[in-house]
C-alpha cells in the first residue's frame, strides 16, 4: 500500500476551510516553497495558497510529496494524541482536561517586571533567564505596531532583557507570532522561544513529532498563554469607543479578570463585561479546544485571585528545570496551586468550555481513536 503523503490539498479542505484553522501561520513557515502566505486584512488570519502555483486549493510541490504544511499544522488529522505522545510519553488521562502537568503559582522577585509585565511579571522574568542564562537565543513575541497607540498586536523577536520589556503586557487581538521566526533564523538564531496561545503552543509539538526538520529543532522551547478567545481588531471602534468612549489611542493597559479592565491615559479605570466583547470573537477562536496551552513547555495565565501572580502549569523536564534553576537564583518565587483552589477550579471549568468547542464532525478531534500518520524523516 501506498504512503499517505497528505499536502495543501488536505490542509485546505480538513483545517483551513473547515473552520478548524486557528491562524498560528505554522504552515506558512514550515513550507520551503515560496507558495503560502498569510491573510490578517478584515480579521482574517488564514494562511493562503498563491494563485501561481495549483490555485487556492491544490500545491503543485505537494503533488510531487511535499508534506511540510501538514506536518506543522497543530489542527491537522491526530495532532492532540501525536504531540501528547511526542511531549510527555503518554496520552492524557480523560480527567486531564487542561493537558498534562503540574499546576502552582509564580511571580517575578524584581518589582520592575511586576509593575511593566502582567501578572506578576512571570513570562519576562523567565524569558529574560532563558536569554541571559544561554538557553534560547531569541523569542517570537508580539508587540504593538509603531507607538502602539493603534493596539495593533504584531509578531515581533526578543533577543534582549529591553526587547522582552518592550513587549511585555497582554493584548487581545490576534498576533501569529511563528510569522517572526524567519527573522530570527535570518539573525542567527539556532535555539528559538515561542511565546503563544494554545492555537501556536502546539506548533512546535506539531513539527517535532511529525519530523520536520531544522524547524522542529530551532523551536526549543514553547510559552503558553492560556485563552478562552481572541478579539477581531474591530472592537476598538465598534465597542470602547462607539459605547463607552475610550479611544484606542488613549488606551495605556488591558487585561480580563472576569471583564474587559481598560486603564487609559489620562489615569482613568474602566471595566466592559466580556458578554459584550463576545460578538467581537475571532472566527479563528470559536473552535480551538485548547484554553490552557496544552503542548507548551509551561503554560501561564492570569486567572487567579491573587493579581500579582501568575497561574502556572509546569508540563516537561525542561521546563520543570527552568523553574528550578529560576528559583535558585532568586528571579522568582512560588506557591502551591492549592494555595488559590478558586483559580484552579476556574482553570479546568475553562479548559472544559474550550474542549466542548471541537466539532463533532471534526474527526478525529481531541480524545478521539488515533489515525496513524508515518512521516518519513526530514532532514
């Protein structure tokens, strides 16, 4: 029998068409071709094929065995049970809802990266470890485009404490931050962080286990964000400012707790309930299964009680060593997750909504029974 060689042509139809697209861009980078790009006008967020090369629906490289595109998608065919084996051994346990690892709490010890980061400062404290200690050489990021005063999210590279700094903060319209990775290849980069939600924290799971290639090897270490959803850049205009007068220029901090919490510029507090920032969804969202960044090496998020402290799941050996190493040298300190039982309630009744998202017809889907794929290997 025939190898399976699945190309653009079933990307197209099972994810990209399908609804099951997330936008991660994972497939863009991957492909060694000049054939992929991305769509972000009007919200999209897709990755397109170019008219070229086969059309829109078919890839003239696949047709010759190409297979890069599906090896990097992290909606593609089986990837749940692929890179749970390929991270942690094993498939997750049916209880196991918001993936595999240990749940605690964390928060940078220098106050300047609490009072510039969110939620106690975690993610720049272990970025900037991880630059500084040789253990990555730069990070795919988001950032604000220009002054930021647009709140336009745009990937962007960290290769220093002042880049991780300078792009610290949440926001919460879409940024596929794997769209940085060629710049930081093309810098030199050969050991690269990936700071991303669920929808890119698989990503590199994705390529590792499917084996492909230099990418795979490049991407070494993986961030999680955890989230429910991402909004369309609309909101600005359509929601804060058209209802509540706050325009996107004057607005200094975001974040969600329960509500939209808009700090502005002029020292004004606002708060805007979610139910009215749901119409604003991207449509890239409204199927993701993954709330808690199930495939990174530590996933984060702010949802406990506790404002300055970041919930966290430790998830692999390396990032269980980061943590170790990080509290050794005193740039963070910890607590046990059971000292805020409210977040982690919080933590698996969101994980659950986000599971309930994956369509019936998608199979197979999370949880589902495997379909082995055999990629050869790529070097």
């Amino acid at each position: 029998m025939a190898l399976e060689k699945p190309q653009w042509k079933e990307l197209f139809s099972e994810v990209v068409t399908s609804g099951l697209c997330t936008g991660c861009a994972a497939c863009v980078i991957a492909c060694p071709h000049p054939v992929l790009d991305y769509e972000t006008d009007n919200g999209v967020y897709k990755p397109f094929h170019l008219d070229i090369d086969g059309g829109p629906e078919d890839c003239t490289h696949g047709q010759k065995g190409c297979t890069m595109c599906t090896r990097a998608c992290p909606r593609f065919r089986n990837w749940e049970s692929e890179i749970d084996t390929h991270k942690f051994a094993r498939e997750r346990t049916e209880d196991e809802v918001s993936g595999i690892g240990d749940v605690l709490l964390a928060r940078a010890t220098d106050e300047s990266l609490v009072e510039n980061g969110q939620d106690g400062g975690f993610v720049s404290a272990l970025l900037i470890y991880a630059l500084e200690n040789d253990v990555i050489d730069a990070a795919l990021v988001s950032g604000l485009e220009g002054d930021g005063s647009t709140w336009r999210a745009v990937p962007q590279v960290a290769r220093s404490r002042e880049d991780v700094i300078e792009t610290a903060k949440s926001r919460y319209t879409y940024s596929a931050n794997l769209l940085a990775y060629p710049e930081a290849a093309e810098g030199g980069a050969e050991r690269i962080a990936l700071v991303g939600m669920g929808c890119m924290a698989s990503a590199p799971g994705a390529m590792q286990s499917r084996k492909a290639g230099k990418l795979a090897r490049r991407l070494c270490l993986t961030i999680g964000l955890m989230c429910s959803k991402t909004f369309d850049d609309s909101i600005f205009e359509e929601l804060f400012e058209a209802k509540y007068g706050i325009k996107r220029a004057d607005i200094l901090k975001m974040n969600i707790k329960g509500v939209f919490q808009i700090w502005t510029t002029d020292g004004h507090f606002h708060e805007v309930p979610l139910k009215e920032a749901h119409a604003f969804t991207r449509e890239g969202c409204k199927q993701c299964p993954d709330f808690a960044a199930e495939h990174a090496d530590i996933s984060t998020g702010g949802i406990g009680a506790f404002g300055d402290w970041t919930l966290v799941i430790v998830r692999t050996d390396q990032g269980r060593e980061l943590m170790n190493a990080m509290k050794e040298n005193g740039l963070i300190e910890t607590r046990p997750g059971d000292d805020d039982p409210g977040a982690v309630a919080l933590l698996h009744r969101l994980a659950i909504v986000s599971r309930k998202r994956w369509p019936e017809a998608a199979v197979p889907g999370p949880r589902r029974i495997p379909v082995v794929i055999t990629y050869p290997s790529r070097h």
